[in-house]
C-alpha cells in the first residue's frame, strides 16, 4: 500500500466543501456536543453551540486545516470562541437589568442568586471564558495539559496558570457564607 487511496479520498471531499463538512461533523460531533454541554447551562444550547460551529466550519470550508488533530482543535476552538460571546452578552444583559430594574425585584433577585451560587454551574459561570475552558477540560473531560494547550493554541505552562487559578477562584465561591455577594 503507497497511501494513494487515502490521498485520492481526501482531494475528493476537500474538492466537495458539504462532504468534508459532514466528514469533520462525523468524526468530532460526539466529543464537541461533550464539550458544548459542560460549557452551556442546558443540551438545547449545547446543541446550538455544536450547530453553530458547524455552521462556521459550512460557511468557510477551506479555514478548516487538514489532520483530525488540527480539525478538532479548530472546532474546539470556534466552539469556545462561541460560547465565550454568549457570556459576553449575557453579562450585558445583566448589567443592564441591574441598572434598569426597581430596587425590590433586585431584592428577590438576590436571593434567588445566593441560593444559585451554592452550585458548582454557577461557580463554573462566574470563571473567566479561558479559565473555565481549561478547567472543564482538565477536571471534567480528564485531558492533559499538553492537549488543552495544543487545542486552545497556547502553552502548558498557560494551562497550568488557569488551572491553578481557576481552581482557587471555584474554592473561594463555594465557600462564600450564602449571605454575602462578592
């Protein structure tokens, strides 16, 4: 065997984009739906995180680099690039609602959050994007730190970083007296 079956196979799916597409959607939807669904508070905004950046990859097929290592770490990354404006809105949209919003529905408000806060998806929601990327993948996927460095596109010694500080900073909320708001 020279190789040459598998190099006329993969011209003929980069030659047609809706092919290579369904080939990457084939080969990483299971691992980026896993991922999608550490990172978003529900499965449906899992599974749109996952369509959405399979939507990207669609709309762009000759971005995507070739080797499944490089595609997966493309993938991840649009995917946490993603994620990472939806909490960019999200806070927004809370400072807005904190400004707008009669003081006694801030007052409920409050309380429904010191309850909330008490969980580990909330103290996830309050890391830094990054962080909580690294984190999910470390604790919870169970990857390497030279796997997360080479799929987020920086060093092990950043990993470590956040993970170390990612970790303090999920101690410190856990630990807050349900009273107190930081």
């Amino acid at each position: 065997m020279n190789g040459q079956p598998a190099v006329s196979a993969l011209l003929a799916i980069q030659d047609r984009p809706t092919d290579r597409v369904a080939a990457l959607f084939d080969a990483h939807h299971e691992r980026l739906y896993r991922l999608a669904r550490r990172l978003a508070p529900s499965a449906d905004d899992a599974l749109d995180l996952v369509q959405e950046t399979f939507l990207r990859a669609a709309s762009s097929p000759g971005s995507v680099p070739i080797g499944a290592s490089r595609e997966e770490a493309w993938l991840v990354r649009v995917l946490i690039n993603l994620r990472r404006d939806e909490w960019r809105k999200a806070a927004v949209r809370r400072r807005y609602d904190r400004e707008v919003r009669p003081e006694r529905e801030a007052a409920t408000d409050h309380a429904d959050s010191a309850i909330a806060r008490a969980t580990v998806w909330r103290a996830l929601d309050r890391l830094p994007p990054r962080r909580r990327a690294v984190v999910v993948l470390y604790e919870l996927e169970g990857l390497a730190t030279s796997a997360i460095a080479s799929l987020l596109g920086v060093t092990a010694v950043t990993v470590r970083w956040h993970l170390a500080m990612g970790r303090r900073e999920l101690t410190r909320v856990l630990t807050l007296p349900t009273g107190r708001r930081q």
